[in-house]
C-alpha cells in the first residue's frame, strides 16, 4: 500500500514543548501544596489537559470539585500559553524542515495530529501552519489517545484510508493509538519506551524519506 499521508504530533515530535508543560504543571502542583517532578510528568505525555489534570491530582493525592478542577487547568493553560508566546522557528527540533521539504517530492499530504488545545498557536510562533495540509487537535475531538480518533479524523479529511497512513508520535499513548487505528507508527524517541512502534527514530536529523519508507517496505 503507498503511502499518501504523513500524521505528526506536535510536541516531543516537531517542537519541544514538553518542558514548558511541564513548568506550568509544576507551578500549579506548587500551588495545592506538593511537588511535582519531571518523572511524574512522563505520565502526562500525548494525555488530554482534563486527563493530565486528573493524573496531577492523584499523584499529589488531592481532591477538586469540577468547578476548581476547570479553574485549575484554566490557570495551567494560561501560564503555558506564557511560555510558549516566546517560541520561535530556531526551537524546531533538528532535522524536522528538511525532512518535511524532503517528503514533499513524493506529494505525500502533511498533517498535525496534537492533543494540545494550543497546537495552531505554536504552528504560528513556529512560522509554519503552511507546510501542513491540515490540524487536528484537542479543539477537533472528542476522544483523547490511546483512542484513534484524532488520526482517523485526519485520514477522513484527507481522503485517505488508514493503511495509507504514517503517523510520527513520541508517546506511548500515541503510538498506541496510531495501532489501534490501523496505521503504521514510527516512534520518535526511545526504542525502549515506544515499543509498539513500527519502526523507532532518534530525531530526524540526516533523515530522509527513502530511508523512512525503506525501512517501513513501502
């Protein structure tokens, strides 16, 4: 089956945005009285902000009412959106443009497949909502991963099947629900940590497409 579309997630994959997460995690952590450490935050990663709210709570082993946990996370969202109003092109991650202007030779459509709420803002701040066909994000679902629907709302609006699919991801999450989507996954990280994954990249540096699909028998 050739492959017709490409799905990314955002961070850990194509921008860094974790650690800024992460600070912004800490910092309401701090606020209900307990610490919260970058081990912790490993948990959190490719999960939904409700979801990754929850996983805080239970680590601090705190309780909210609803009302307090939507102001929670409204606060956490708004001290992310702080650091991430600094982005800038310099903080995609290695490799990543000239892989993207790589793939484009074979006319493979480009898509965002983000659980981040905040994914069209860091595209702006990164100057390049235009490499991407289409975004697909915490906005447009309803079903947070390891759940498929963010990348087979992705495929339906680009007309293709799942088997015609790739999806780069850096979570376990991610990968998982790339799998249960019928789509082949490349992890982006750690071979020990995304094991599900088709195949398994360290970064993209000195990456190219021939390489990819190669590997991948397509």
């Amino acid at each position: 089956m050739k492959i017709g579309v490409c799905i990314f997630d955002l961070d850990g994959v194509i921008v860094d945005t974790a650690r800024y997460h992460y600070l912004a995690w800490r910092r309401l952590a701090r606020e209900l009285g307990f610490d919260f450490s970058p081990e912790h935050n490993e948990r959190l990663k490719g999960v939904s902000r409700m979801q990754s709210l929850e996983i805080l709570l239970e680590i601090g082993g705190k309780k909210l009412s609803e009302y307090e946990m939507n102001k929670a996370a409204q606060r956490k969202n708004a001290w992310y959106i702080d650091f991430i109003s600094t982005l800038t092109p310099d903080e995609i991650l290695p490799g990543v443009l000239d892989f993207i202007h790589d793939m484009d030779k074979y006319r493979i459509k480009k898509a965002i497949g983000s659980a981040s709420k905040n994914a069209g803002i860091i595209l702006k701040r990164l100057q390049i909502e235009s490499m991407f066909d289409i975004l697909i994000d915490g906005n447009k679902i309803t079903k947070a991963k390891p759940d498929p629907e963010i990348f087979l709302l992705a495929a339906k609006a680009l007309r293709r099947k799942p088997e015609e699919c790739i999806v780069f991801e850096d979570a376990i999450a991610g990968v998982e629900a790339a799998k249960k989507g019928g789509m082949s996954c490349i992890g982006v990280g750690d071979p020990a940590i995304l094991k599900q994954a088709d195949l398994v990249i360290r970064g993209f540096e000195g990456l190219s497409w021939d390489q990819i699909s190669g590997k991948l028998g397509h």
